[in-house]
C-alpha cells in the first residue's frame, strides 16, 4: 500500500469515528434516511462539507480558544455554528418585513468567532472550484469576505446607527439577494396551503398525500400536550389572539435533508390571526439535534444554561436573528427538546447554480460578509441573554484591530486548505459508501 493510500485509509478511519459520534444513534434507528441523506452528500464536495460540521469541529478541536483574534471574549461568542455560502436567504420577521440574513440556525452554539468565518472561507473556496475558479480568483472572494467583515463590525462597534447598516431588504439588497426576496415576495401563504393541505367538510385538513403520516391516538395526544408546552414558551407579544393556535390537524413526517436525517417531525395545522381559511398557519416539531461544535466546546457555563436541544436552538435563534419568528418556541416530546416555528411561505434560499460573473460572486460574498458581522453583533449584551454578557461587535472590533494585515490572510490561507481537505475528503467518503464500508447502512 502506497504512502497516499495508507492516508487515506486512515482519514477514512477518522471519517467513520466522527459519524459514528455525530450520527451513530440516529442512523441505527433510520438507516432509510441516511442513505439518501449520504446519496445526497455523494453528489458533490460542497454537498458532503454541508453534511459534515462534526467532522470540520473535529479538525479544529486544537484551536480551542487559542489561536490568532481569540481571547477569553471573542472565543466566546454567539455563533452560527454551521455558516457556509448555502445557509442565507429569505425570511418575514416578526415586523412583517422580508429580510434576507443568515437562516437555519440549529447548529448554533457559543464559540470562536473566527469558526465561523473559516467554515464560510472553505466554503467560498469548495463553490469556487465547482465554478472553475482559479486559486488567485478564490483568494481574491475570500479577502473581499473578509474585507466586507471588518468593515461592518468596526461600524457597528464604532456607533453606526441602524439606518447606516440596513438589513438586506426588498429597498436595500441588490443583485442576487434582491431576487430571492423578490421571489419570497411572490409566495403566498395560500399557495403553501394549497401545496399541503385540502378542505374537508368546511375545514382545512392535511391531505393524505405529499408525505405526511397519519398518527395513531396515544402519539397524537404526545404531540398535542407537547405543543401546549410550546405555548408557554412564546413571548407575549405572539399571544395577542389565542384562537390563533387553535389545532385543526396533526401529522407526522419523516426529515430526510441532509441536516435532518433520521429526526422525527411533526407538521401542526393553526387558526391563524383570522377565521378564513386562507390564513391558517402550518408550524412543523422537530427533535432539536445536538450541535456539531457542541462537543468541543468544554465550557460548563454554556452547557448548564440550555435546558435541552430545542431550548438551545430557539434561545440562540432568538440571539442571532433580529425579529425572529414570532412562532418561534420549544418544548419536549419523549423526554426529548424540540424545535417548534412556522413552516413559512416566504423562505427563499441562495440559489448560486447561476451566479457564475465573477463581479457577481464577488458582490454576493461581500454582502454576506456584512451579513454575517450584523449576524455576530446581535448576540450580545443588549440581546436580552446573559451568556454573552459584552458587546459582541467591539471585542471582535480589537481583536482584529490587533493585525488587521493578517486577518484576510488566516482566512484565505484556511480556505484553500480546507477546501483541499474537504475535496479529497469526498472522494474518501464516496469511496466508504459505495463499498458498504459505513457501518449501519
């Protein structure tokens, strides 16, 4: 066996390990959906990182709160915990404004900050390549990112008012961003309730079709007393019109997203802020999964303040997103936490199959460069939180300010070796699948 086999039977070794960590207890009891979650990250080496933040944290376990711009405040922060180019697009705010932000916030933890501009970085560099990009094009978007990044957290920590740093909206977003909230803003809530539901003897119902599973009585009840667990989770302000969160239906459904493989659900049909049947209000129960950083994050303090998955997830939502959800809450089902929030009509992700000008992508990956600052400053001490207990935005400010000449550079030269990593990764993993080497399947 060669030198170049012997290391990539090893890494496989490791692969393996991480899954077996990150996914061995749900795999055993939904092999059906790991496998088309695995045929998923088959496809590409974009799509097998998406599918992958174990194995990313794993590798930079050794940077734990050390390294360059992390102190015992910047690596300690809010974070998305799962950041790459693919997780941005629309959503309606509690306000009733389409935003697009940074979305899918159930990997997100407390951690360095730099972990998440790193895992956009290869990101950029993994995109990039799929576009035949050259290195030198790649360098130059990561530094754009990075560059856009420093610029909107040193205006959010030097003062800037609101109306200086906008969210992206349908009056302030340009180029690709503003064709996804214009898509969102052709959706309608009657068309997702076409898509799902039908009228029964006056009534809206799931249809039988589409995926959905009919529960049996005893689950049913578990479900309906979890949700109104959920209720008492919801600020006040959500609960201005208690009829909206009467019950009309409940089915379960299977997650098979790459993310979500193997989590149980649950889609639950609501009133509405009205009598008429096209306002219901479809909200999904996910089991909340336990976040890939989480495991190499030893701090107690962090840990001690969730009380389970679901919890987390909507706490640190809530941080991360500026008027989040207003259906947005959690409870627990089987002694297990779980996600509630609506099922939105207006969810609108990045689509980069055709944004391939150079100028273009390089205008995307700015842009979300100030989304990600604008994401980073929100979780802090004016959030509402006490486990960020600082401003975010100007602890990250003098960090960087310490070596601003080498902060584009960290990312850049992450990004090409990663994305290396990530790209030789693949052909490992493909190679493990389609040779029945993953345990399990």
């Amino acid at each position: 066996m060669s030198v170049q086999q012997t290391d990539a039977a090893q890494r496989g070794e490791q692969i393996l390990a991480v899954f077996e960590t990150s996914f061995g207890r749900l795999l055993a009891a939904d092999p059906a959906a790991f496998r088309v979650k695995f045929r998923k990250m088959a496809a590409s080496a974009f799509a097998f990182y998406r599918g992958t933040a174990g194995l990313f944290y794993a590798d930079l376990e050794r940077e734990q709160n050390a390294g360059p711009y992390l102190d015992e405040r910047t690596g300690r922060v809010w974070i998305h915990g799962d950041l790459h180019a693919e997780n941005f697009g629309t959503y309606m705010d509690s306000q009733g404004r389409l935003i697009f932000n940074v979305n899918d916030f159930d990997e997100a933890y407390v951690g360095p900050f730099t972990w998440d501009l790193k895992r956009f970085a290869a990101s950029v560099a993994l995109i990039g390549y799929t576009k035949a990009l050259s290195d030198d094009q790649i360098t130059d978007l990561v530094l754009t990112y990075a560059a856009a990044y420093r610029e909107r957290i040193h205006a959010l920590a030097t003062g800037a008012k609101n109306d200086e740093v906008p969210p992206f909206t349908l009056d302030t977003a340009e180029g690709p961003l503003l064709g996804a909230l214009r898509s969102a803003r052709s959706l309608t809530r009657f068309g997702l309730l076409e898509s799902m539901t039908e009228i029964r003897d006056f009534e809206r119902r799931f249809a039988p079709d589409g995926g959905s599973i009919d529960l049996d009585a005893a689950t049913r009840y578990k479900v309906l007393a979890a949700f109104d667990g959920y209720l008492e989770t919801l600020p006040e302000s959500s609960l201005t019109r208690p009829e909206s969160y009467r019950v009309k239906d409940v089915v379960g459904r299977r997650g098979i997203g790459i993310g979500s493989a193997g989590l149980p659900s649950y889609n639950i049909l609501l009133e509405g802020n009205s009598d008429a049947l096209e306002n219901d209000v479809v909200i999904y129960m996910k089991q909340a999964q336990t976040p890939a950083v989480s495991r190499h994050i030893t701090d107690s303090a962090v840990r001690e303040y969730f009380q389970h998955e679901g919890h987390r997830t909507v706490i640190s939502q809530r941080a991360l997103q500026a008027h989040a959800d207003p259906w947005l809450g959690w409870t627990e089902l089987d002694g297990a936490g779980q996600l509630v929030a609506e099922v939105s009509p207006y969810a609108v992700d990045l689509d980069w199959s055709d944004i391939d000008d150079l100028e273009e992508i390089a205008a995307v990956v700015a842009d979300l460069g100030r989304a990600t600052a604008t994401m980073h400053s929100a979780a802090d001490d004016e959030s509402g939180h006490s486990l960020v207990p600082f401003s975010t935005e100007r602890a990250i400010d003098a960090a960087i300010a310490g070596d601003e000449d080498s902060f584009g550079d960290l990312l850049v030269d992450f990004a090409h070796s990663y994305g290396a990593r990530a790209r030789a990764d693949h052909q490992i993993f493909v190679d493990l699948f389609r040779n029945g080497r993953i345990p399990g399947l």
